[in-house]
C-alpha cells in the first residue's frame, strides 16, 4: 500500500487591497461611483435605487419588486422583444432586482460596447413602459410561486417566521414580494405610480466598474441621465419591533408530515451597528461555517439533520436573527433542546480560541474571492450605498475582522442574543410534536393552519 504523501501546510494569507474608487455627484443628484480595473475588458454598471420594499403602500405589498422586474420589459423605444434583441446584440443581459432597502439594475458588456450599453441602462431606469400583458404575465407568476411556497414546509416555515417576528404593522410583517390579497391589486397604474414616485436622480447611485476611467463615466452618465430631473420623497424606515416581547411557539399544522421544518430567532440589529464585526465572528462559530456548533451538534453528533446554520438578514433596520434546519417528527423536540442549548452555551460559556481563528481565519481569507469579477465590486461597492457604511470600509474589513477577540464575541452574544424574546416557529405534524414542546416550557404554544399565514397569523 502507497504511504501517504503528507498535507501540505497552509500558507501565509497574501495582502489584499480591495479597488480603488472615486465619487463624482451629477447637477441634479445622481451619485457616480467608478472603479477603474483595466485588467477586466469588461464594465459593469449597477444603478441603485431608493425603491426597495419598504417603500411600497399599505395593501399594495409587492409593488416594489413588481416594478423592477417590469423595467426589463420593455422601454419607450423598445417592446420586450425588441429590448431583449437589443441585450443580446450587445453580449449582454439585464439584472433587475429589489430587496427591503433598495432596487438595483445592472448590465455588463464589454469595454468597447459600454456606451451603448449604458444607453440602454438608462431608458431602463427612465422610461419603462410597463406593458399590461406583461404585467399580468408578472402577477401571475407571483401567484404561482406563492402556492409553490404554501405547499412547501421549507417556505411555508420562512413565510410564518417572518410574518410573527415584527409587529403586524411593520412592513417586515409581509412578504417582500407580496401576497395573495396585495398581488392582484398591483395594477398598471400603481406601477406606473410608483416608479415616478421613486426612481428620480436624487435617489439613484450608479457603480461603474471595469476598463473605463471617471472622465468617461462622468461623460455618458451626463449624456444620457444628466436632464433627469425630479426629487425622491424622504426615506421613512419601517417600524421594526418585534411583535411577542417574550419566548413563544407556534406550530403550523402538517398532518402526518415525515420531517419538521424549525426557525428560532428574533428581531437583531441593524447592519450599520458598531457591534457588527463581533456579531458576523460569533455566527460563523454558532452557525455560520459547516464547523459551526450547531451543525457539529445537529448533524455530526446526534444526526438529527443534514444541516443547520444560523444567520442575520442583514436590513437597514433591526434585521431578523434565525437558526434554522429540518428533522425528522420523531426527533423535533430534541432538536429543539439542542438548538436552545447551543444558543445559551454561546452567550453562558463564550467561544475558544481555536473556534475564534478558525471563524477568523475564514471570513478573513474569503474576503478577496468575493471580489474577483467586475459585477461582485460593483455588487460590494452598492452595498456601501445601500447600508450607508463608510468608504474605507472595504479597506479595513480585514483588519476589523482580524481584531475581534473572544471576549468581544462573548460580550456581544450576551448583549444582542435574547433568550427572553426568542420566537420558534416549527412546520410539521402539531399532533406529533405538540405535547413534547409544551413540556419544554419554552413559553405559550400556538396551532396555525398553514393558510393562517395568509391573514395576518
């Protein structure tokens, strides 16, 4: 038998220097964040908006997210057809989107066709269309996906965990991309309504990134956005209290469901919150990495489950804190003790000094591979805009990351994990598990149908 050839040792972890970057701020508002990478002969372009979720009306939930994805169906100019002909003539496509705190649009072609490109980007953002057929088209894939997600106990879970974390007046209280009730109300007006409303300069960053300089960015950003006029209303953050200020659980009822879906957690922190490097280091060793506690728990000891993490939903306001994994019936309640085990072992106990490293060391060296295209600086540089962080931020991430100590993890999970206000929302045979999660005394116990998600819960 061969003798085995030893590992090789792990190397001393290269200097990384995120890219450079300028701002320039157009006449009427419009934010110009450029990146020169010469070694890319591509440019990505990625507009952000003030348009996220939060911004849509009361009963109009969805409308958002509706609108960014009809921007890409067609301009002024431009059916559907035409616009996508036009994209692929150019090597390229577009990325629409929208999230709780913004909507982004983004292209990436070719330095020598990033004028036309951006020609494009820019009726996108200033002249859709909106076509009824496609529109309707829209809100019915919506619907589809919606019954998709109420016959799943993985989305169903989701779905349930968001609804009775924040107050039911909190626009996190409902689906960013709508219900059943909002959906149908999203009419051509509204979209139309909404995007004159929101998508001005004044709300609108634009990342450029790749083989082009400012001189030239300021150039076609002048031509084709500069007479953009109009002003945003004010950002409002939505209320975001949690709605059960003590520990409770609620079981939506599977009849004979083989597994059980699991979410614990409660309302956190917002992303821009001093504590925030602390927190990331103290959630890779919780739940974030493979090696994490929960998952060697979970999974490599007990063998409850393929899996379970941990993680923030980072938001601009306080975002939502969730451990989450699947088991079979038989073991829920066991895997529930573990879970608020773990939980309390991490604010009672601390961390050690080889999980901290081991934390430490990942998101450390993971950094630079988060980077490596055009469209992932464009994507890291938005985030800046996004979460209002600070421009050197990308520039000292590692050293921030690298200074957390255990006690620093040990101070924040004791400050920002609450055991009093933990919330676990469990998909699966109530008949089965109730009795078992009662006698936990976690704290009152609650029996939905599944389509009480649809009314508030």
């Amino acid at each position: 038998m061969p003798t085995a050839l030893p590992r090789p040792a792990a190397g001393v972890p290269r200097d990384y220097h995120f890219p450079e970057f300028q701002t320039r701020i157009l006449g009427n508002g419009v934010r110009l964040v450029v990146a020169p990478l010469h070694r890319h002969p591509v440019v990505t372009t990625l507009a952000v908006v003030e348009a996220g979720a939060t911004r849509d009306p009361v009963g109009e939930e969805g409308l958002a997210q509706l609108t960014t994805r009809a921007l890409a169906e067609g301009t002024a100019t431009m059916d559907a057809l035409a616009l996508a002909l036009r994209l692929e003539g150019l090597g390229t496509t577009l990325d629409t989107g929208a999230d709780w705190d913004s909507a982004i649009v983004q292209v990436t072609a070719l330095a020598s066709r990033v004028d036309d490109a951006f020609a494009v980007l820019a009726e996108v953002l200033r002249a859709p269309a909106f076509p009824e057929q496609e529109l309707g088209r829209l809100r019915a894939e919506r619907l589809a996906d919606l019954a998709q997600l109420r016959a799943e106990p993985r989305g169903l879970a989701d779905v349930f965990f968001s609804r009775l974390l924040y107050e039911p007046a909190s626009r996190f209280a409902r689906m960013a991309g709508g219900d059943e009730a909002s959906v149908p109300r999203l009419t051509r007006e509204a979209v139309a309504r909404f995007h004159a409303a929101y998508y001005r300069p004044d709300a609108t960053a634009l990342m450029m990134v790749g083989d082009l300089d400012m001189e030239h960015a300021v150039r076609l950003a002048t031509t084709h956005l500069g007479d953009w006029g109009g002003s945003a209303p004010p950002v409002t953050e939505p209320a975001d209290r949690q709605r059960h200020g003590e520990p409770r659980v609620h079981l939506v009822h599977k009849a004979d469901a083989p597994q059980s879906e699991l979410r614990v957690g409660h309302v956190a922190l917002p992303r821009l919150h001093p504590d925030y490097f602390p927190m990331v280091v103290m959630n890779a060793i919780l739940g974030g990495l493979f090696s994490s506690r929960l998952n060697l728990n979970l999974r490599e000891r007990h063998a409850f489950t393929y899996g379970a993490h941990s993680a923030f939903d980072w938001r601009r306001a306080a975002s939502p804190f969730e451990i989450s994994t699947a088991v079979e019936t038989a073991v829920t309640g066991d895997a529930l003790r573990e879970i608020l085990a773990e939980f309390a072992r991490i604010r009672e106990e601390g961390v050690t000094d080889d999980e901290l490293s081991l934390a430490v060391s990942y998101l450390v060296g993971v950094f630079p591979v988060r980077f490596e295209t055009t469209a992932e600086v464009a994507g890291g540089l938005a985030n800046v805009e996004i979460f209002r962080l600070p421009s050197d931020y990308f520039f000292t991430y590692r050293d921030r990351m690298r200074a957390v100590t255990a006690a620093d993890v040990h101070r924040v999970a004791r400050a920002h994990l609450n055991p009093g206000r933990l919330q676990v929302v469990i998909v699966g045979d109530a008949n089965a598990i109730r009795e078992r999660v009662e006698g936990m005394g976690i704290g009152p116990v609650r029996v939905y149908d599944p389509s009480e998600a649809e009314d508030g819960a």
